[in-house]
C-alpha cells in the first residue's frame, strides 16, 4: 500500500478497503501511561472493552489494575469469548479505559455514560471535539479533562511497525460521573 493510501486509512477517509475490520489500532505504551500520568482513577476494577492485543490492558495492569479484558473481535489477549461493547447491558467494572474505534467513538462513550460508569477515559482523535452532532452532545456530558498529546502518538493499522511519526492530534477524553462543570484542557 502506497504512503497516501496508508495515510488515508490511519485518517479514516479511504474507502477502498484500506482501513482495518473494527478498526484495529494497538494503543502505544505511550498513550497510556500518559493518561495514568494526568489523571487520577479512584477504584482498581478496569475495563478494556476494545482491547485487542492488550496492548492497553497490559500497562493498566503494570499500573495495578484489576483489568477485564474484551473486544469483539478477540486477537488473543483477554475474554476468548467474542463481546460487542455496543450490545453489552452489564457493567464489567465501574471505570472504563479504551481506544475505542474511531468510527463509533461516540456510541462508545454514550453506552459506557448509559451502562453507568463511574468514569470514562477514551482514546481519540482531537477532532473529536468537532462535529455538530458531538458539539450538542458533549456539553450535555459529565466530559471532565480532555488531555492533548504534545508528541503525536504513532499508531499503527494492524499492529505493523511504522518508520513515520505520528501523523494524528489524539487526546484522552475523560468523563466522571456527577461531573458538572466545563472541561478542562491539559496536556501530555
């Protein structure tokens, strides 16, 4: 696949067959730390509802986690059984840590606010703050910190190794049940 193909699947806008089934992007290392290192979780049950690799759920369990592992389409690491997030009316674990797909980031977080979470981390692109669907809908949410990498994060289609940098603005967007106020904006 040429550069500008690539390019356009990481993006989202290649149609042609060049973007992964379920979206399957590994979480570098990186990115989670970097949320352990901004924002504080109350609680030690954790749930990765679109884990992968457990690329993710490996370093939340470094960090002393009690990590329940799923995703729908398993790849080897975490529940065997084949667990669609969206279809899920049971609470594996009060807080919800994920990159979910990009694609249905939103429905994502809609149903993990309506499973009733005590609190939401979810990887995506900066623009998620964009969208006039998202623009009514987000200022209805408990969205508490929103956290901005500084260093573009390198993902990678399939779990591939890369030579290019990252070539996405990603921030973790946080929600907290209760939460009233405007968000707030820091970065990693």
């Amino acid at each position: 696949m040429g550069d500008f193909k690539r390019a356009q699947s990481i993006v989202g806008t290649n149609n042609d067959g060049g973007r992964p089934k379920n979206d399957f992007y590994p979480t570098p290392p990186e990115g989670t730390i970097g949320l352990m290192n901004a924002e504080h979780f109350s609680g030690w049950k954790v749930w990765e509802p679109a884990c992968g690799d457990g690329s993710m759920s490996k370093v939340l369990t470094e960090y002393g986690f009690d990590v329940y592992s799923s995703d729908i389409e398993p790849r080897g690491y975490g529940d065997p059984l084949s667990r669609d997030f969206l279809k899920c009316n049971y609470l594996y674990a009060p807080i919800i840590i994920t990159n979910p797909p990009f694609r249905i980031a939103k429905e994502f977080a809609e149903h993990a606010l309506d499973l009733g979470c005590e609190k939401l981390a979810l990887l995506c692109k900066l623009s998620f703050l964009e969208g006039a669907r998202r623009g009514k809908w987000l200022p209805k949410t408990p969205l508490k910190n929103v956290y901005v990498f500084s260093k573009r994060l390198t993902m990678t289609r399939n779990g591939e190794t890369s030579k290019n940098g990252g070539m996405i603005a990603f921030a973790w967007f946080v929600w907290e049940k209760g939460y009233m106020g405007k968000p707030m904006i820091g970065w990693i």
